[in-house]
C-alpha cells in the first residue's frame, strides 16, 4: 500500500505543467467566445428594434421616410440588411463617427441625379439643404451659359458665315474662324494697305552709304490681283519679244541688204587655178 501511494504522487510530481502562454492563449479565446455571444445577443436585441420601426413605417401610409438613430457600422449593416428584406430603399448620411440610415418607401425615394448631386457625409437634413444650393447653382449656370449662346448668335449676325462649318454664328478661335462678306473684306484690306504706306513714308530713306534697305522699303503692298496682272503683262512682253527676234531671222532682206551711206566690205580674192 505504502509502495502504491509512493508511486501515484510520483505520477502527479512528474505530470507535465501548462506553461504562461497556454494559459494566454485560453484567456484569449474565451474572451472571443464571449465577444461574439455578446454580438450576437445585441445582434437579435437591435434586430427586434429595427424590424418593430419598419413594420410601423410601412404601416403608416403618410410617411415617405424614417429615419434610424446614428449607430456604428456594425448596427447600420442590420438595418440595410432588414431594409432589403421589405425591398424598400436606404442610404447612409452623416460622418463615420455620427453615421445613420434614413429608409425610402418607393413613392418617395429621391432621383438618381439627387443621390449624386447629395454629399452624404452631412446629416440628412444638411444634406437638404446642401442639395438645393448645388440645384440652384447649376440653374444659374445653366441660364448664364443659354444667356452666352444668345449673345454668341447675335454676335453672329454681324459677322457673317463661318468658312469651315459654313454656318451663321460665331466660331471659336480655338476651332476655327469666321468669313466675313466681301465688302467688310474690302475695306479691311484697304485699311491695312493704307496703314502700311503710312508706316512706309514715315521710314527712313535708303542709306546710300551703306546700301541698306528697311524692311518697310522691301515690303510687297501689292494685293493678289496687282501681281497676277504683273505677272501676265510681263508673260506677254517676253513672248513679243521672242515672235519679234524669230521673225527678224526669218526676214533675208534685213541681213542681206547694207545700211545707206555703209562702205562695202573689200572682195575676197578667189583663190588661183593650178597650172
């Protein structure tokens, strides 16, 4: 008997010890454990809430939203979650730290222009207030802008057809320029022209020392119309003067004949027979 005894409590001495971290580690899993039962009993607890605030929500026909109280991510994914379930429509306003749901029945849901025009980071009822000004802001700048084309067609009237898409308004200079009529043509050119006679006269007269030529002095103030007629005229002096030489080669009685008054050139001697 003594022997046995002897032997259990070596048995129990020599019985390996859990070590510090074991006992870490086990403190850390039920602490999970009891997290996540915690979890899920507030889970069921705010599920209850939140399914008793839309039953009441959808029973009350005069209502075309309601709005949930700010709660963490964790509780706004419950009230999306019983939210699709009823097929109705929910979105999130307010910062991240002060975040609610607001629910739409489908009569009163906002537009998808409004959803995107919306800064969801306000409360809702700043996010009204916000979206009206962006609404407003844009109305104004619509009326500027169809305020601009008006201007632009009057503006057009005045300036004539557009050359490259052949339309009566005002082009941009970025795309391309407008035509103006002929007349307003004519009397731009014939300012131009005038102005560069004007800056002519006033240049200095050619240095004869050094033989230099201003720029105004080299200017070519011809229009299109005065260079094609001088380019023509000279054509045409040059062919006179080619059909006046072929025909002088051609005539024998002016190379044959002597000037009056000429004295004759001596004869050559013809050359002597042979014996």
């Amino acid at each position: 008997m003594a022997s046995f005894l002897s032997d259990l409590l070596g048995d129990v001495r020599s019985a390996p010890r859990s070590s510090e971290a074991e006992r870490k580690e086990r403190e850390r899993r039920a602490a999970i454990m009891k997290q996540k039962e915690q979890e899920k009993k507030e889970r069921e607890e705010y599920k209850a809430k939140v399914d008793a605030e839309l039953n009441a929500f959808l029973a009350d026909e005069s209502r075309g939203l309601h709005k949930f109280a700010s709660a963490n991510g964790f509780l706004r994914s419950v009230v999306h979650e019983a939210v699709a379930e009823r097929k109705l429509i929910s979105f999130g306003f307010g910062p991240d730290d002060d975040r609610s749901v607001v629910v739409f029945k489908e009569s009163a849901k906002p537009s998808d222009e409004d959803i995107k025009l919306m800064d969801r980071s306000y409360p809702y009822e700043e996010a009204l207030v916000q979206l009206a000004k962006t609404k407003e802001e844009r109305r104004a700048a619509a009326a500027a802008r169809e305020q601009e084309r008006e201007q632009e067609k009057e503006r057009a009237k005045n300036v004539g057809i557009c050359s490259s898409c052949r339309h009566t308004h005002a082009c941009s200079p970025l795309t391309h320029t407008s035509q103006r009529t002929s007349a307003v043509s004519q009397r731009e050119r014939a300012r131009r022209i005038n102005e560069q006679e004007a800056l002519a006269a006033k240049a200095p007269e050619v240095s004869e020392q050094y033989g230099m030529v201003t720029a105004a002095a080299r200017m070519d103030r011809r229009t299109v119309e005065d260079s094609l007629r001088a380019i023509k005229r000279k054509k045409e002096e040059r062919t006179m003067a080619e059909k006046r030489q072929r025909e002088s080669h051609d005539d024998p009685a002016t190379t044959a004949a002597p000037a009056p008054g000429a004295t004759p050139a001596p004869a050559t001697p013809a050359p002597a027979a042979p014996a």
